[in-house]
C-alpha cells in the first residue's frame, strides 16, 4: 500500500532534505529509519529544503506491506527517526496521491529574534534587530498575486517557469519575535529566503513602497536557520 508520512525535522543536522551522496540529508535519514522496519521503497517528498531549513510538517509517500497497522509503524519508525526525525503521521493514500505533484499550496514561516544572540537559539532563529512592522508589511504585500520570480530565486534553479502565486505574505509580532508567513502555490529554490532578505533590506532603506518585484534589492538569501516549512495543502 501507499502511506503518506507527514513529520517534523531539525534542519540544523541535516545538509538539506534531498537524498544525497554522502547520506546526511533529511531523506537519507529517514530511509535508514524504515529500513529498520523492512520498508526499502525510496521516499519521495513534497519540498526540497536547503540545508539549515526546518519542517514543521513535511510529507513523503512510500511504499510497505499491507500488513502493516499503521499506529505500531509509526512507533516503530520513530524509534529509529528520532531524535532529529519525529513522524507525526502515518495515513492509507490512493494509488492517484502523490506527495509532490498532488500538492495545492505550501505555507512556510521565517522567524526574527529580537533578544539578545543565543548560540543555544541561534540554529533556529534569525538574530535581528527590531523591525518597523508596518514598514515590512508594506514590503511583504508587494509580494502577493501571480508574479514573475526569476528574481527571487538561485541562479541555476532548473524549472519550468518561475511564475508563482503567493496567497499569503505578511509578517506579525509574537513576544519579541517577528514571524513572516508566506503561502503559495508554490516556491522557486531559495524563493522565501530571498523574498524575506528582500523586504528586510527595503524596511531597512525605508523604501517599502518603492520595492518593486521585477527589480530585487539584494541577491544574498536570509540565512536558512530561520526558515520553517509549515504545512503542505492537498
């Protein structure tokens, strides 16, 4: 059967979510962990996160005997998967669903500390000054409709078209934190990280109003350890 995992990971020990050569990415990781359990599918993902990124709720499928009662696999994977890996759920899926392409929306959250540096923090945050919060809600606005991205994203990205839809895109406070939030339909490599660099570095120059999309102010993305994957629509 089919079976979609959706789970959280620490991106700060991973060298991103794409299996790679030398098995220290996300993937890697969680394909030991179910061959532990006797599932030797290779898993496919909804999202490649770079390396430093988080997930708060990523999604894989693969493939394992119809046997399995799913509530025992999932304590069985995570036996293996923690303590960087923890599987939330473990769910049937129909021969059509598949966890990249099945994908409607994508949702991602990137967080500012505004306390004093924490190198016990700093693998998950961004320390950073203060915003003007209204000021960088201005910039992120910019953002929202069906644009053309080529500028906010690598240079190398191999795709098909950098038009995306963002749904969503603003930024609110929580204790002395700033949380930027974006939804899309989905997001060119290194695409939310250059937006947030982006429209910090218009706040900053006190210009959100003149940030215009087809036209980035700075090409150097926000650093990765500040990113969060939050959720995948299907």
């Amino acid at each position: 059967m089919r079976i979609k995992l959706t789970y959280s990971y620490d991106g700060s020990c991973f060298c991103g979510s794409q299996s790679q050569p030398h098995g220290k990415s996300v993937e890697d990781s969680l394909n030991l962990a179910l061959n532990h359990v006797g599932i030797f599918g290779r898993v496919i993902t909804s999202s490649r996160t770079d390396k430093g990124v988080h997930a708060l709720n990523q999604t894989s499928m693969v493939y394992c005997a119809d046997f399995w009662d799913l509530a025992r696999l999932k304590e069985l994977i995570n036996r293996h998967a923690h303590p960087h890996i923890h599987i939330k759920s473990v769910q049937k899926v129909d021969s059509e669903f598949h966890a990249r392409y099945s994908a409607k929306a994508r949702s991602y959250r990137y967080i500012l500390n505004h306390d004093e540096f924490s190198p016990f923090l700093s693998p998950y945050c961004y320390f950073y000054e203060k915003v003007d919060l209204k000021r960088l809600n201005l910039a992120l606005a910019k953002f929202i409709g069906t644009h053309d991205f080529s500028e906010f994203m690598k240079v190398g990205s191999d795709i098909k078209s950098p038009v995306r839809e963002i749904y969503k895109s603003y930024a609110f406070r929580y204790k002395n934190q700033t949380i930027i939030k974006f939804k899309a339909n989905g997001f060119l490599r290194a695409q939310v990280r250059l937006m947030v660099a982006n429209a910090l570095k218009a706040t900053a120059l006190n210009s959100p109003n003149d940030f215009c999309i087809n036209s980035s102010i700075t090409r150097i993305p926000a650093p990765p350890n500040g990113l969060y994957l939050e959720r995948v629509f299907y």
